[in-house]
C-alpha cells in the first residue's frame, strides 16, 4: 500500500489513539498523534511558566519549539516527553492553548507537512476538515461520555490511585465542550468521514471495520 492518508477524529476518549496506533501497524503506515504535539506545547509553555494570554512570548516559544512525533513517541526539543505530556495538569490546560488560533495555525502547518509525505494515519479533532481535508479515508471515531470515562478511569487508574470516576468524566465534558465550541477548528465530524461509535463495540470490531474499508478501497 502506497501513499494511503487515513484522518481519524473523534472527542477525548473515544479510543482514536489506541485505534489508530493499532492500524498503522496493520497496514505499515506512520502513526502521527497531532494531540500529543498540543499536549507537548502546552507542556512546554506550562514548564516555562508563561500565561496563556502572553500571546508575545507564546508565538515565541511556538516559533522556536521542535516538536516531533516519531516512531510512537513524542518529542520536545529532541526529548522524549510521553510521560509528561499525559500529567493532569496538561489534561486540565491543554484545550486552552489548542483553541488559540495563531497556535493552531502553526501546528496545522507542521502536520499538513507530515502528512504531505503520505503514508500516515493522524488522529485528532481536525484531521479530516481542516489537517487533510483530501485524505482518502477518513473516519469520526465517538463513544458515550461515560463510556469514555469508564474507559479513561480502566487506563489511568493504576498510575493515579484515588482518582474518582464522576471527575474524570467532568473533565472530558469540559474538553468536549471547548473543543466543540471554540471558534478556531473545532472538532466537527467532516461531510464525507465514516462515523463509527464504539460504545458497545470491542476494539478488535472496530479495528476490522476500519481495516477491512480501508482494503476494500485499496484492492
Ligand atoms: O487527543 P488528545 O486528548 O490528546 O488531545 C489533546 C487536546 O488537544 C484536546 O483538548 C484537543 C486538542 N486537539 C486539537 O484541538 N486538535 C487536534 N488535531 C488534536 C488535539
């Protein structure tokens, strides 16, 4: 399979990732988490201690960041930063610098390059209508909100003891609603993107959907 573009988009926890991470092996594609570049900005804007309305110093740090997202890692300046960029204080910050604009602007610019190249699947909010909005395959992946919870609570409750599921589940609410609403890109679901839910569907179902579509396509 040549040059294939695969655009997955979806609300928090709906399972993009894991998803999208499992087909890009599958079918021997780049795997990119264009979350994981907001997460890693937000990161290093938090780390430096700079306040989000500094849009000088913001644009600043944007213009110098490398953040890269290469074989399932992501980096900062080189480093690694998987861990970091999953801490509590990023989930709680990071939809606040991704619904600025001229943030935006710049990261879509260096994932349309990478997507360029081909040969990738990219998961996000806005990978269908705005990141590329010509990908061949495009899917809008959603679950329940407390479904996602559930699911969110099952993956971090080992490293978070003590964490309580009716917050997580607030917290996602709240994601939801700034990615939703905000002006720039929000998430929306593109005209021609196949929408699966997967609250009652295993992970292997939705895997073999999305795969046995994407080879219907191919052959
Ligand atoms: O998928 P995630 O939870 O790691 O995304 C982190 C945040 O970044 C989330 O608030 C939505 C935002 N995001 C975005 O606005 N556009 C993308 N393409 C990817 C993520």
């Amino acid at each position: 399979m040549k040059n294939i573009t695969i655009a997955v988009d979806g609300p928090a926890g709906a399972g993009k990732s894991t998803i999208a991470k499992i087909i890009a092996e599958k079918l021997n594609v780049n795997y990119i988490d264009t979350g994981a570049m907001y997460r890693a900005f937000t990161y290093l804007i938090i780390s430096k201690n700079i306040n989000f309305d500094a849009k000088d110093k913001i644009q600043h740090e944007l213009k110098n960041a490398k953040i890269e997202f290469k074989n399932n890692h992501i980096y900062l300046n080189d480093n690694i930063i998987d861990d970091e960029i999953r801490a509590d204080i990023i989930n709680k910050n990071v939809s606040k610098l991704a619904k600025l604009a001229y943030v935006r602007e710049h990261l879509v610019f260096l994932q349309k390059a990478i997507a360029d190249k081909g040969n990738v699947i990219m998961d996000g909010r806005d990978i269908g209508t705005k990141v590329i909005p010509n990908a061949k395959y495009k899917f809008f992946i959603t679950a329940s909100l407390e479904e996602r919870g559930k699911r969110r609570y099952k993956q971090i409750i080992k490293k978070t003891p003590g964490i309580v599921l009716d917050e997580l589940i607030k917290d996602i609410a709240r994601r939801d609603s700034i990615d939703s609403t905000r002006e720039a890109s929000p998430l929306l679901k593109a005209n021609d993107a196949i929408e699966i839910d997967t609250t009652y569907k295993t992970l292997d179902e939705v895997v073999s959907i999305i795969v046995d579509y994407i080879m219907k396509g191919e052959s």
